[in-house]
C-alpha cells in the first residue's frame, strides 16, 4: 500500500511547490523560485504557518501591496523569460481583489505567476465572516470568481485533497508556452488548515520538459515557399521570439538574407540596434526605419506576436492588397491573425529549420536598410541635443501649450531639461547590461522609439496592458531575476503616484533598484491624447486649485523610505546623479524635473484609432473624427 503523509493543505501546497522543476533545452532548475505575501485574515494562519514551518527552498518576500507584490512576481518570470515563477498569497477579501489588476496584466502578457487568494469557509458556519461580501444569488459566489475572466486556470479549493488535481492541472498550464499565464487556486480558508493523508508518490519530483514543437513537413515547406516569393519580406520579433531565444538565429536569417528586422515592444532587445538589419521598434511607438520597411513589405514574418493595435498601427501600417503575413507562434490562435500562413510551433526551432531551407536566397532592400538607419540616427541626435528656449521654443507637440504656460511649467518646475534630452543622456551612459523597465504613460513611446538597447535581453517594457504601477515594481522583479545587473525603473509621476510600495519592500531586503522618475506635473501621455483630438487640457495636469502646478518633491518621500535620492534639472546633475546612484549599495531614486510636451512625437506610419466622438458642437473635433473614421476604414477587418 503507498505510503500515506498527513499534512495539512497549506503544508501539502508548501511541500509540492518545493518538488516543481523545469526542463529546457536539457536544462533542469526548481520552477518555483518563491512566494510573495502579504498575510492578514484567511492565509496567514494556514500558508503563513506552512512557510514557517518548512519553507524548503523557497524564498518569502512581505510585499507592501497585493497588486505591486504580483507586478513584481510577473517581472521576475518575464525577465527569466518564463522559466521560473513566484507564487503570490493574499488574504481573503480585499487582499484578493487588489491581485485582480496583476493578473489581467500576466494574462495580458503570457506571463505565467500562481496566485493563492484566500477563499471563505468552505464549511459557510461563520458566514458572512469579517470582509466577506454576501451574493444573493449564490453562497458559493465570492470575490475570487472575479478572477475566472483573467486566470488561464482557475479552480477553487474546498476539500484537502481537492488540492492534487487542482496543482497538477495549474503546473501543466503554468510550464507551457502555449497557454502560459496566471492560474488561481483559491484555498478556502477552513480547508487550508485541514489534515489529509496525502500519497507520498504527489510529492515526488516532478519535472516539466519543454520539447520545442517542430514545424511540420507542410507548414515548412509552405513558410520558405512564401518567402522565397517575396521581394521585401521583413521579420516582426515579438515576445514570444524573446521566450523562445530565438535571437541568434534571427540574426543568422537576418544577415544572411539581408532581411530586416523590427521589434514589438515585448520582443525589444531580442537583437541590438548595431546588427545592420536591425530597424527598432514598430508601430505607434516605431521608429521611422521600421515603420517605413513594414509599409514597403509585401511579407510580414509575425515570430511570436499577437499583432496588437500599437504594434500594427491600428492595423492601417500595411498594405492588405500586397502584403502577405507568415505567421509563426506556439499558441494556435495567434497565428490565425490577417488570415496569415499559420506555423504552429517554436519560434527558434521554425527559424532554423528555414533557415537550413532558404539557400542563396536574398531580398531586394539592397542597401536602403543602412539609408533609413542612418536618417533615423539623425533624427536622435537632434532630440538628444533639443533645448528649451523662453521666447521661441516648438516643442514635439505643437499647439498644446502656450509659450507662456511653458515658461510658468519651467518656474513652477524650477527646469528647463527636456524628456527626450535626459532619455538620450541616460541612453549614453547605461551599462551594456543594465535592465530597463517601464510601461505607461509618455516613457514607453519615448523608449521604444528611441532608446539603445545595449545587451540582449535588457529592454523590459509590460505594453501588452500598458499598467500603471508596474515600473518599480517589477524592478524588483528583475533584480531578483538577475541579481548581477543593475535595475533601471522609468517612470512619469502619474504612473509613480499610482504605485511604488514595493521600493519599500527593495529596501526591506537589500534588492538595490534604480528609480528614474521624470516628473512633468501630470499625464502627459493621455494629456496629449486628450489636445491631438481637438478637447482642452482637462484632468490630465496636476495642477491646484488656484490652477497652479504643483510642487512635489519625490526625492524626499524616497529619502523618507531610506533610499539615496537626487534631484536633478539639468544634464550636468542628471550625469553625475546617474554615475554616483551605480556606485550605490542601496536603492536609490533620481527625480528628473522636464517639461511637458518635449516627449517624442510620431514617427511615420503612426496612428491608433480612438474613440473620437462622432458628433461634436466642435469643429475641431468634428473634423478630427470625420478624418478617424476614413483611416479606420482603411483597417483589415478581421
């Protein structure tokens, strides 16, 4: 008879994560790296208790915040390009639902993180229990079904030895690429102190084996015949391509065949921006070089992209009626987009096996590659060395502001440093390993438009929700990824303002981070959004109510925490801010002071479709909508 272990659930979750390996490439390592919490009613007496008692290898971090704790868990397992995860546990309740907005950005991103929310007695005796909410229609509705929506997997726990099947059934998800994401396991509360004689053999060790999927004979055969047909194919990198690591053979296609390559913002620093064929990012936020090759494609090679509306433009940065789409991802779904050539496989192992395929073929871009390339350098170094000027200034957007309201910003703000001259200085003096991250607000464009990923793999933008509060965060994350390099957060003030607790938690254990906030006194990203479409300035500017902007000194709150601080407007102190923060043993915060409105504007192919009133009592906007509406006409409609 198989021997039987009494343990509690809690003890049983603890003692099975401990057993969880993953196998790439040969390669075997734990797949757990740990767990986030922060304890309260529900967790704290049944995982809380089990991490006491026999943590194994796990490590425990207290954050400060459930939705920053998860952020930090998500950047860790995309940093490691999904090979390792930390779960996450709340309390019952309120604790849980802050876990919600984390989860759509995992799922968002396919980015694998195992979430415990605390559930209510499953035996429903002390119902409604303290932050129990009551649904009339069902006892058994509670907060974590919220989480059904946003979870790959989803399942509730209210037996002991529900827990097996419910682990073994979330693993299989959270190891595979396809359907990588967050999976939630909600324990009841009662339950996860409960004893079970659980089997010995759901203990053992259990390896996960990653087998890169092949093309078959047919999807191969298909995929070199369509690009050995075209004349101006390029290749659009997205994350899955970074996942798969599949960056050396890209630029092996690359280079061989003289094909460019662009870059979702996912897929960013899969190749550096001095390998020839390499154009920058695409879209919305493109460069000009790789908007302006998709536009001339008549193939696009979609690796491991799901094609959203700011990689494609709004899908208007084809030309449906020429270009033809040859789509390569390991998750079936995504590569039924623009009725493309469907290659249901690994993206490393697809781009080797044509290249062993394609032969002295070559593409016809010739030398125009080099051209864009060197026009768009231009353009950076004209950004780089942009100044403000009080009495003839043009900044990026035209027309928003007055010269009068932007030289009372300058006094208010006490600078006159401009975002894309500070970016641009930042960008010189980065190591080459140095890890960036961002994700909302105007930081993203700027970045994926204009920033020099040094080293492979250092670009660590979240744009597949664009959350705000994700930045410092996730610099925890990554740090915890990869101890060795140092970890660069950029964020506006609205996105810090939103969420930066964990900088807290960075301190708490020694986790040194880099915070760079540029502070512009408001949103300027939707404030922009909200003037390009004909509306005023309203509820974007973080202004008084004497209408005068405000004055906020985020060194001190940094300061306050325990972090090295420095306020910098201007390059000099900026420079020697940035130089003395990497000499820095502790985490360490640069408020950068720069004017609205000096954030990079489009570059050609740009354009995303809003939802722009369609009848308005302003000219202005009447016309701005009329205009959108002829543009999204030109759209692909499937």
């Amino acid at each position: 008879m198989a021997k039987k272990i009494p343990l509690t659930t809690a003890q049983a979750l603890i003692k099975f994560l401990n057993q969880q390996y993953i196998s790439i490439d040969g390669v075997e390592t734990p797949f757990v790296e740990g767990i986030f919490h922060i304890f309260g009613h529900g967790n704290v007496l049944g995982i809380g208790e089990a991490l006491q008692e026999n943590p194994g290898h796990l490590k425990s971090f207290q954050g400060k915040n459930e939705q920053g704790m998860a952020h930090s868990a998500i950047g860790f397992a995309k940093q490691s390009l999904r090979k390792k995860i930390y779960a996450v546990t709340a309390s019952s309740g309120p604790g849980s639902a802050n876990l919600l907005t984390a989860t759509a950005t995992a799922f968002a991103n396919n980015i694998p993180i195992l979430l415990l929310p605390a559930d209510t007695f499953a035996s429903r005796q002390p119902d409604p229990v303290l932050q129990q909410m009551e649904q009339p229609l069902s006892a058994a509705i509670t907060t974590n079904d919220a989480f059904r929506p946003i979870s790959r997997y989803w399942d509730r726990v209210q037996r002991p030895e529900q827990l097996m099947s419910a682990l073994i059934r979330g693993f299989e998800v959270l190891t595979n690429p396809e359907s990588a994401g967050p999976v939630t396991i909600s324990i009841c509360q009662d339950t996860e102190g409960e004893v079970f004689d659980y089997p010995e053999e759901f203990f053992k060790k259990r390896v996960h084996y990653v087998d890169r999927r092949q093309p078959t004979e047919r999807e191969l055969n298909e995929a070199v015949a369509l690009i050995q047909s075209s004349k101006h194919p390029v290749l659009l990198a997205g994350g899955g391509a970074k996942y798969s690591e599949a960056g050396e053979i890209i630029e092996k296609l690359a280079s061989t065949h003289n094909i460019p390559v662009v870059e979702t913002h996912a897929g960013k620093s899969i190749v550096t921006p001095d390998f020839p064929q390499a154009m920058g990012g695409a879209g919305v936020l493109g460069t000009a070089p790789a908007n302006q090759v998709l536009m001339e494609a008549d193939l696009v090679i979609g690796v491991g992209t799901r094609y959203s509306d700011f990689t494609t433009s709004s899908k208007t940065l084809f030309n449906f009626e020429t270009t033809k789409f040859l789509n390569i991802n390991v998750n079936r779904f995504q590569t039924t987009k623009f009725d493309g050539l469907q290659v249901v496989a690994d993206a490393k192992a697809t781009l080797t096996a044509i290249s062993d395929t394609l032969s002295d073929y070559q593409t016809e871009f010739n030398d125009v590659l080099a051209q864009y390339k060197q026009n768009w350098q231009a353009e950076r170094s004209r950004l780089r060395q942009t100044t403000f000027s009080r009495t003839d200034f043009e900044p990026e957007f035209p027309g928003h502001f007055s010269q009068d309201k932007l030289n009372t910003y300058a006094d208010r703000l006490k600078t006159e440093l401009t975002q894309t001259s500070a970016l641009l200085t930042i960008n010189e003096l980065f190591d080459e390993n140095a890890i960036v991250i961002s994700s909302a607000g105007s930081l993203p464009g700027d970045m994926q438009r204009t920033w020099d990923a040094k080293g492979k793999n250092t670009f660590h933008l979240e744009y597949g929700y664009s959350c705000m509060g994700y930045e410092v965060a996730a610099a925890l994350g990554t740090k915890l990824a990869e101890p060795e390099k140092e970890s660069y957060a950029f964020v506006g003030d609205g996105s810090f303002l939103m969420m930066h607790t964990e900088l807290v938690t960075a301190l708490q254990y020694d986790k040194k981070i880099n915070v760079l906030l540029f502070d512009n006194a408001g949103y300027g990203s939707i404030n922009n959004l909200q003037m390009e479409h004909g509306l005023n300035s309203q509820g974007t500017e973080l202004s008084n109510s004497q209408d005068q902007v405000m004055q906020i000194d985020y060194a001190k709150i940094a300061e306050a925490y325990g972090a090295v601080s420095y306020k910098v407007n201007n390059l000099e102190d900026l420079t020697a801010a940035l130089l003395a923060a990497k000499e820095q043993t502790s985490s360490t915060l640069i408020e950068i002071k720069v004017l609205p409105k000096t954030m990079s504007n489009d570059a050609i192919g740009s354009w995303w479709r809003t939802g722009v009133s369609q009848l308005s009592t302003s000219p202005k906007v009447q016309a701005i909508s009329d205009h959108e509406m002829a543009e999204s006409k030109k759209a692909w409609l499937y």
